[in-house]
C-alpha cells in the first residue's frame, strides 16, 4: 500500500529490529487489523471513489484510530466515525486524537513497532 494515500500522521520511519522482535509480539493484534485496512484501502475502497466528506477519509481515519489506539478501541472509535458519515453530515476535518502515552514508531507503510534501540 502507498503510503501516499495515508495523512502524514499515520506514517513514520521505524523499523523492527531484531533485538525488539519480543517486544512487538503484543503489537501483533494491531498490526493484523492495520493489515486488513490495508488491504481494504488498497482494493474496495477505490470502487467507492472520493465521496468522503471529512479529512482524513473514513479508512485513514480507522487506520490512524488503529494505530494510536489498538485493535479494540480504534475500531469502536472508527465504528463512531462511520455513524457519524451520512449525507446531512457537514464534515471536515476530523483527525484522530493522539493517544497520551502512545510510545511505539510507526513504519512507512503504517504498521506500529516497538520503539528502537536506545
């Protein structure tokens, strides 16, 4: 997936190195569930086409949700998103609160890693 299509935000420079493997074994669940929005951005979404009325769009939006938040609560918080999204919806921006103590990197694909060596 391009990284282009993904706000700035939801986008980083981490990598995963060996000596951390361990550590993002509790990442997995997230890194699953950024896997199948991927996955979902990079095929059904393009037949839906630019017709969404917020910025980030609903997907980056769930993507970026995913990423701060984990699988759970960036799913519910995506769920309260797309009932947001209806016709008689002004729109806008609409980005993603940053979790507090989020302290892992993000790949420049979007996947989370522990951070690296310090």
């Amino acid at each position: 997936m391009s990284s282009a299509t993904l706000p700035m935000s939801s986008v980083g420079h981490g990598h995963l190195h060996a000596s951390s493997a361990w550590r993002a074994i509790p990442l997995l669940p997230r890194n699953a569930a950024l896997a199948f929005l991927h996955g979902y951005r990079a095929t059904i979404s393009h037949t839906y086409g630019d017709v969404c009325k917020y910025y980030p769009s609903c997907s980056a939006y769930a993507v970026g949700a995913v990423q701060q938040h984990g699988a759970v609560k960036g799913a519910a918080l995506a769920a309260a998103r797309l009932a947001r999204c209806h016709p008689w919806a002004v729109g806008g921006i609409d980005d993603v609160r940053p979790h507090p103590r989020f302290a892992h990197e993000l790949t420049r694909h979007g996947f989370v890693v522990p951070p690296g060596k310090d």
